[in-house]
C-alpha cells in the first residue's frame, strides 16, 4: 500500500476533487491517496465520487478549517 498526499487548500469548488480524481489515475488498485482541503463544499463532493466511482472512502474528518480525506483506489 502506497500513500501519496495531495495538498489543495489552495482551490475552490470541485477543483479539490477534480485533482484528487486525476492523482488517482496514476495510481495501482490499493493505493491510498491523502487530500487536504479548505472548500467546505469538498465534504459532500468527495463521499459522493466514492460512491459513483467505486474508489473506497477510508476516513473524512474535519481539523479546525481543513478537511482530510483518505481515499483507497479500486
């Protein structure tokens, strides 16, 4: 299991998960992909493409303004 972390405090409205989406096409099945981010509408865009996309949601969680998710590809 490979972790790679992705940094993207610095965009806004779905380009958090848009990034997020292409790291994870360059990663093997079972890596896990960190994501920091400060958009608040980046909680429900990112448990919505795990859903759709079949990639597992390991963790969501809140650290005062910042948001972090852990996401293993499929």
């Amino acid at each position: 299991m490979v972790k790679k972390y992705l940094n993207t405090n610095n965009l806004d409205c779905s380009l958090p998960l848009l990034k997020a989406k292409l790291f994870l096409s360059k990663l093997s099945a079972g890596d896990v992909l960190e994501v920091t981010a400060i958009d608040p509408t980046s909680w429900e865009d990112f448990a919505s493409y795990a859903k759709i996309s079949g990639n597992k949601l390991l963790q969501a969680s809140k650290k005062k303004n910042i948001f972090i998710y852990t996401i293993e590809k499929k």
